[in-house]
C-alpha cells in the first residue's frame, strides 16, 4: 500500500508538473502573438498615416475616433471583453459610468487579459 501511495503521489505531481508547462507554453504563446499582432497593427498604421501631417505622433497613438460609455454593466466579465474588444479595434476613450467594474477589478482583469494596459478608460 505504501508504494501504491508514492506512485499514486508521483503520478499526480507529472500531472501538475505537466498541465503547468502547458498553461506557461500557451501563455507565452498568447503574449508573443498579442506583441506582434500589435506591430502589425502598428506598421499598418504608419502605412496609412499621411506623412505631410505636422504632427509628430507615433504609430501606437494614432486611434480610432470612436468613444464607448458602459453604463451600469453589472457584469465583470462583459466589461473585461468589452476592453479586449475595445483594443483589437484601437478606440480613442472607454468610459466606465454608474456601477460598471473597472480594470483594478480581479474578474475585469482576467478576462480582459491585459488589454487593460491598452486602452484608455475613465
């Protein structure tokens, strides 16, 4: 029964041991993808901008002119998609009113899977 045991525990550690690897693997995975997707989307706006502009902006502060205002969501995780959402589509402002989570929320947070860092809110 003893060895039983310490197989049995061994076993169970592979297991974590294994399923860790796998969720650091795809989390890395996730951050390389979401930086180069951010390049692309960067050099495709260098491509659009127009270069006679005076202005001296930089690829990544150039933003769609478009304003979203959550009101009373009561939902985390619709928030935390909402700024996911909100930062593939580069919106000028996000504007969380009422009782609407915002970012410092744990459950925002986890589902907007750092794109929180991205977008700008109030």
């Amino acid at each position: 029964a003893i060895a039983q045991t310490t197989t049995r525990a061994n076993t169970v550690a592979n297991s974590i041991d294994f399923l860790m690897r796998e969720y650091r693997s795809v989390l890395n995975d996730w951050v390389r993808n979401h930086d180069r997707s951010l390049q692309e989307a960067d050099d495709l706006w260098a491509q659009q901008g127009d270069s006679s502009s005076q202005t001296a902006t930089t690829p990544t502060n150039l933003r769609n002119p478009l304003v979203i205002i959550l009101d009373n969501v009561r939902s985390a995780h619709n928030v935390g998609n909402i700024i996911r959402a909100c930062e593939a589509s580069r919106i000028t402002k996000l504007y969380l009113c009422g009782m609407t989570p915002a970012p410092p929320n744990a459950k925002v947070l986890k589902t907007a899977l750092s794109s929180a860092a991205y977008v700008p809110y109030e």
